[in-house]
C-alpha cells in the first residue's frame, strides 16, 4: 500500500515542489513516478526511485529508499499543471498512490 | 515508434462479457511483460493485471480474480483481456502498458478504451 502527500497542492511558476509516498512495507527503490495530464495516458517520469526517464525535463527528480520517496520538480513550469502518482512495482499488486493534483497559482 | 492502441469497449450490460484488445508495434513484444491499469474517469489509477512474456503467467488484482483472464498472441503482438462478470464498478478507462522486466517500467501507455457497465 502507497500513502501518496499531499492529495493537491498549488505553486507558483519557479517554485520547488515536492511530493511525498510512503510505502506500508520495504520496497527497495521499486517506486516509480509518472505524470498524468487529463484525457490523456499516463507517462513515466521516473523509474527505481530516481531514475530519469530518457527525454524528460532535469527539472524532474526522485529519491528515497525502503518505504520514505520524494519526487521533486525543482522550479515549477506552466505545463507540469497535471496529476502525480507514485507506484510500486516490488511485488503484486503494483499498487498506485492516490495522486496529486498540481496546479499553478 | 513504439504504438499500443487499446480497442474492445463500449457499453454492456452487468453480468455480461467484453474482450479488450491492445495491439503492439515498434518494439520487441514478447520480451515484454505486459500490465493492464484502468481508471474511472476523474479517480486515480488502478493496476488490474500482468502477464508475462511468454504468456505462461499471469497475476491479477483480487477484485477481478475469477472474472477476468489475460492472453497474448506474440505471432501477432497482440495483448487481449477477457472480462467476464462484469460489474458496475467496472467501468474505467482501461490501459495497456508495458514492463521489460529489468529495465524501465510502464514507459509507454495506449490510449485507453473506456468500459462502461451499465443496464
């Protein structure tokens, strides 16, 4: 089970933002980040907790370890307006954080 | 250029059956586990199943275990999910996507086809 914080969250262009998931048991760094647009299919933004997916932004990073990860966006840009969720692909199920919303003030 | 394109949905009535299918191309399928997540417009995403690369194995949620199965034709590059059953709770958007086991997960999602159960 994934406890993704905060459920939204609303920022100002160049802010930093982060967004927590807490594993209810170890995972390793099975924890992988995606964005979610609405209409729109979801896309990996981050891999094995902080692995950067090939063609997206530096802005976007993940760490963590074990059951604590961070996904961060260093300086908040207009079209990072979208959903968040955290997954893990430890073991079955491959459970999904709740998501966050994130919009721009 | 790595495509899935989802297809199968539409309405039906509870109780009653639908086949997804994705179709697969511009990459290597059957090294490919593929997953099927789905979505109720406006929630969150929701992991349904897996089948490996070879089709001999497959894992499923607990909410749909005994109502749905999973099988792929690799000759084809095709990914079919079976569902049987079928419940209001059912309805989503439903996506394929892929994992090489390994390497980089869910890195490339369909479009989704939307399953609505309804009388």
């Amino acid at each position: 089970h994934l406890t993704q914080s905060p459920s939204s969250l609303s920022a100002s262009i160049g802010d930093r933002v982060t967004i927590s998931c807490q594993a209810s048991q170890y995972i390793g760094d099975f924890l992988n980040w995606y964005q979610q647009k609405p209409g729109k299919a979801p896309k990996l933004l981050i891999y094995d907790a902080s692995n950067l997916k090939t063609g997206v932004p530096s802005r976007f990073s993940g760490s963590g370890s074990g059951t604590e990860f961070t996904f961060t966006i260093s300086s908040l840009q207009p079209e990072d307006t979208a959903t968040y969720y955290c997954q893990h692909n430890d073991d079955f199920p491959y459970n999904f954080g709740q998501g966050t919303k994130l919009d721009i003030k | 250029e790595v495509q899935l394109v989802e297809s199968g949905g539409g309405l039906v009535q509870p109780g009653g059956s639908l086949r997804l299918s994705c179709a697969a191309s511009g990459f290597s399928f059957s090294s490919y586990w593929m997953h099927w997540v789905r979505q109720v417009p406006g929630k969150g995403l929701v992991w349904v199943a897996r089948i490996n690369s070879d089709g001999s194995g497959t894992r499923f949620a607990d909410f749909v275990k005994g109502r749905f199965s999973l099988s792929r034709d690799n000759t084809k590059n095709m990914l079919y999910l079976q569902m049987n059953s079928l419940r209001v709770e059912d309805t989503a958007v439903y996506f394929c996507s892929r994992e090489l086991v390994g390497a980089t997960p869910f890195d490339y999602w369909g479009q989704g086809t939307l399953v609505t159960v309804s009388s």
